[in-house]
C-alpha cells in the first residue's frame, strides 16, 4: 500500500471473490452462477435500454420498485434497488450499526460480512455454528446488536425454518435482523411474509443466482418504510445513480417471467440432489443444501488437494482456507453433464489416492 492510505484502512482484509479466468478452458463451478442464460424477455428489456445511455439512470428505480412491489406483495416503499445485494448489505452496516451498536453473524458465513463490518469500523461478534455446521437460535437471542443472517447459510447451503428465523426477530425487537436470502429460491422459505408483523427486519435478495443476471449487478431489499428511508438516505449521501438503465430493465423483463426462473430452479433442485447423492455414496459428508450449491469434505482426501487436482482437470470449485472449514469444498450446482464430469474426475482423484 502507498503512503497515503488511510491508517484507518491499513488493517482491512478485503473480501476474496472467487476465480473469474477469462479464456474459458475451465467449468466454472466456484461462484454459484447461474448455468442458465438470462431470460429472453429480460435481455430484450436490457437491449432497449441501449439509446438512453447518455442520460443518467432513474434514481428512484420506479419501474422496477413497481414490479418489485407487485412480486412480493409489499408496498413501493417498501423496496430499495441496489447494485448487487452485496451493496445493501453494506448499507445496513452503515445504517443500523455503529461502535454502540455492533453486528452479529455466524462464523462460517458469507465472507463480506466480517469485511464491511471491518469496513465501518463497526465492531462485531462471530457466533460459532454447532458441529453440524448449523445455527443453534437461542445463541442469536437478546444480543443488542444488529444480526445479519444469510439464509439459506453460504458456503454451507444449510437453511432454517421461518419460525427460527422468527425466534430471531422477537429476541432483538430493538435491533434488525438482515435476512440475507441470496439463494432462498433454490428450496428456502423466505421471511417476506413477516414484514407485516415485524419493523426490524430486512431482507435482502439478488437477480444474480435465480435469475441468471450476476454480470447486471442489480439486488434489492424489502422492509418497512422506516427501515427503506433510512437505506435510501445512505443510498442519495453515496451513489443515487447505483442502478443502471439497462440492468434495472433486464430485472423487469426477468420479474416478467416467473416459470423461465422456476423451470431452471427445479432443474437445479433435481442436479443437487442426484450431485448430493452420488458424492455421498463416494464417502464425502454432504449436508442437505437448500442452496444452487453443496458443500463437500471427504474424510480421507485433503480439502485443498482436491480443489487442486480438479483444477488440474479443467473444473473449478470454491476452496476456503478458514481453519475450521479447510477440508471443506463449495461446488455450484451446474448442468448435468458438467456435474458428470466433475463426478468422473472424482472418482479418478480418489482412486489415485488409494480411497
């Protein structure tokens, strides 16, 4: 780092996304994108969108907050529009937490929460998972600080009930709950029918798993009115032109058609089952995953070593080196016959090793 950065910054770890390689020689298993291309209503929205380009964006997203609203049954002020739902949980972190108001997450979650809590020198307390890589509810209640829970949990693609994720919420009425549903449309029950009961909660979504539009950037948050006001104010005081004309059409073209998204999510659904499986029956421990991913360790096989070995093969997944979770591979749920082939690969690498 130069001279210049700030001594406030010199400590962060930035967050580490997973390897994007440009020349295409590999399957891409390691950043749960979607295998699907976006939907044909969606990229002929975004295409129409091209001649506005040197005008600046809607700052108030309003056909997307109507579509948005229409969707999910809540009101239009209800909805924020952000770039990637990784910005609006930025934002919370800049809203509701503070050096008297810290935040609250698990240990092995997503990795950004620890970086955007570091970000805003907000301090913060990791809540170890139990053994079974689950979260144990009572451990969340009566913290007194802002609580971020990604549900479906990622990497371990581990969902709760909604009456857990309602536990949550009665147990820290003075403080939000950040309900972080990324992948809740591959098999998790959202929390969006408790905003009516519950003014600390927010949820947080993105097009970019579900919906195929991880190259748009485009996310969203649902919560009170109060709660949306106070993530517009960070939103207007940073960047009120975070949504693009193009990606916020692409997100009204793909909330236009709802079957195109459940028809690739039950294709989903079913490849992670027959994945689950299969891995199971070669030794490796897989929990049930609610995610468009797995998460894998097989008790004789280095977790590190084989993401190598499969990377030899020309298959990329998500290895982490976090202490607890290092003999631990994320794998995205892809096409069929990419999972074949990375099934075949292991099956080559475990009797190499004599497993």
């Amino acid at each position: 780092m130069s001279r210049f950065f700030s001594d406030k910054y010199r400590d962060l770890t930035p967050y580490t996304p997973g390897e994007q390689p440009r020349d295409n020689q590999y399957i891409k298993l390691n950043t749960n994108e979607s295998p699907f291309p976006p939907s044909e209503k969606a990229m002929t929205a975004a295409e129409a969108k091209l001649g506005k380009l040197m005008l600046y964006s809607d700052t108030q997203c309003t056909d997307l907050v109507a579509a948005l609203s229409e969707t999910y049954g809540v009101g239009k002020d209800q909805v924020i529009c952000v770039n990637g739902s990784d910005e609006i949980l930025n934002f919370a972190f800049m809203a509701f937490c503070d050096k008297d108001h810290g935040a609250a997450f698990p240990d092995i979650t997503y990795g950004f929460y620890p970086v955007f809590a570091a970000l805003n020198q907000v301090p913060y307390t990791e809540i170890p998972l139990r053994d079974d890589l689950t979260i144990d509810v009572d451990d969340y209640i009566g913290l007194g600080k802002t609580v971020f829970i990604a549900n479906p949990n990622a990497p371990t693609g581990i969902a709760l009930p909604l009456s857990d994720i309602e536990r949550i919420l009665k147990g820290n009425p003075d403080n939000v709950v950040v309900v972080d549903e990324a992948y809740v449309d591959f098999g998790g029950e959202s929390a969006v029918s408790l905003l009516p009961e519950y003014e600390n909660l927010l949820v947080t979504m993105t097009f970019s798993k579900s919906r195929s539009l991880a190259g748009a950037r485009l996310g969203f948050g649902l919560g009170s009115p109060e709660l949306i006001r106070d993530l517009n104010t960070i939103r207007f005081s940073t960047n009120p032109y975070n949504v693009n004309f193009m990606s916020e059409a692409a997100g009204v073209g793909a909330l236009s058609d709802p079957e195109y998204m459940k028809r690739n999510c039950e294709y989903t659904k079913e490849v992670r089952a027959y994945v689950t499986e299969r891995l199971r029956a070669l030794g490796f421990e897989v929990p049930d995953s609610s995610a468009n991913f797995v998460f894998a360790k097989h008790p004789g096989l280095d977790g590190e070593q084989y993401y190598l070995e499969l990377k030899k093969r020309g298959i990329l997944i998500r290895h982490f080196s976090v202490p607890r979770i290092r003999d631990c591979n994320r794998i995205t749920i892809g096409l069929r016959e990419d999972m074949d082939a990375l099934l075949a690969a292991t099956e080559e690498i475990l009797a190499e090793a004599g497993k």
